[in-house]
C-alpha cells in the first residue's frame, strides 16, 4: 500500500483549509528567514576562521610589560631620590 497523487492531493487540501492562505505563507516566509539567518551564521564563523589569530608570543609580552605597572615604578623610584625635610 503506498501513497497515491489523490490521498497527497486531499491532505494538501484539508491543510490548507485548516490554515488557511494566509497563514501557510507566513509560515513559508518565516521558514525561508531561518534558512537565510543560518547561511548568514555559517558565513560570519567561515570568516572568523580564516582571519588569522593574534600570536601568542606577541600577547605574552603584552601582558609581561604593562603601560600602568611601568610608571607606577618610575614615581616610586622619583618619590625616593627626592630629599625629605
């Protein structure tokens, strides 16, 4: 028993009377939204992929010699050679 063109053709029938035009459209619509946004996900992480990382040796020397810790020092060391009265 398989399915024939005029069972296909009564469900497609009953479907549509139950949602209406309208409504299976919309619903069309927001399936063919979903299908873009996902492409459009798929392309952005494509493209973070391909730009290449920052090297970790670069970053390690970053973090070893900050701006801030650098002149911190150099005013504690001014503070020092300073005579007190």
């Amino acid at each position: 028993m398989s399915i024939g063109i005029w069972q296909i053709i009564i469900v497609a029938i009953i479907v549509v009377l139950l949602f209406g035009r309208g409504k299976i459209s919309e619903l069309m619509g927001d399936v063919a939204k979903g299908i873009t946004s996902f492409k459009k996900g798929l392309r952005e992480a494509e493209e973070l992929d391909a730009q290449p990382a920052p090297k970790l040796e670069q970053q390690a020397a970053d973090v070893a010699t900050p701006e801030v810790g650098g002149a911190q020092a150099e005013s504690e060391k001014d503070k020092a050679a300073t005579p007190s009265a």
